[in-house]
C-alpha cells in the first residue's frame, strides 16, 4: 500500500484535528514503538521457526 504525499497530508490534517497538536508527538512516538516491538517479534519467530528446521533436519 504506496501512500503519496496528498493522502498523507489528509491523514494528518485529520489527525491533528481529531487529537489535537499537543497529542500528535505522543501517539506518533507510541505507534514508533508499537511498530518497533512488531517488527523485533517478528524477527524472534522466523528465527525460532529457522532454529526448528535445522535441528529436524540434523
């Protein structure tokens, strides 16, 4: 899904409007480290998953 820059400019008028200025830094720095922790689990499973296909194929 390729945003370009009208819509993210719509989505974040929206934004603003609904959450207000003081806000914004707060949920964009939360949604940073909810991404983040997604990303770091993410990686933990394909990493288990890599480890179990190794020891049932030794």
């Amino acid at each position: 899904m390729n945003l370009g820059f009208g819509e993210v400019a719509i989505i974040l008028i929206v934004a603003l409007l609904i959450f207000g200025p003081s806000k914004l830094p707060k949920l964009g720095r939360a949604a940073g480290e909810t991404l983040q922790e997604f990303k770091k689990g993410m990686k933990q499973v394909i990493d288990d998953d890599d480890q179990n296909k190794q020891k049932t194929n030794d």
